[in-house]
C-alpha cells in the first residue's frame, strides 16, 4: 500500500473529525442562541427589558454571596 494512500486516507479522517466537532459547535450555538432570545422575548412579554436581565447578570456574583451567607 503506497504511503501517499495512506496519508490520503487519515487526512479524510482528520478533516471529517474536524468537520463533525465544528458541526456539534455550530448546533450548541444556534441551540443556546435561541434559548436566549426566547427567555428575553418572554421576560420582554412580562414587563421585563433586556437592561433589567443585564442588571441582575451583572448582580448575580454579589446575589449568590448574599444568599449563601445567609443574610437577609
């Protein structure tokens, strides 16, 4: 078996490999992407603005602190 067959065929393998994992990448971020957009459009019904989820993200660090510390 030449050795250029041999090369061919791992460098298919390789680029499948690499083409499946970015396929997997590209359907994790469509699927995240549109879990955010419907919670936004959802807190956008209830009365709630994107500025107000931003507020609470950038919260969220000093919220957790505060719960599990315990005070109230």
């Amino acid at each position: 078996m030449p050795v250029n067959l041999i090369i061919l065929v791992a460098a298919v393998i390789v680029a499948f490999l690499i083409f499946k994992a970015l396929l997997n990448l590209l359907k994790t971020f469509l699927s995240t992407a549109i879990a955010i957009f419907i919670i936004v459009v959802i807190l956008n019904i209830l009365g709630f603005t994107p500025q107000d989820l931003m507020h609470e993200i950038v919260n969220l660090p000093q919220i957790i602190k505060h719960l599990s510390s315990g005070n109230k």
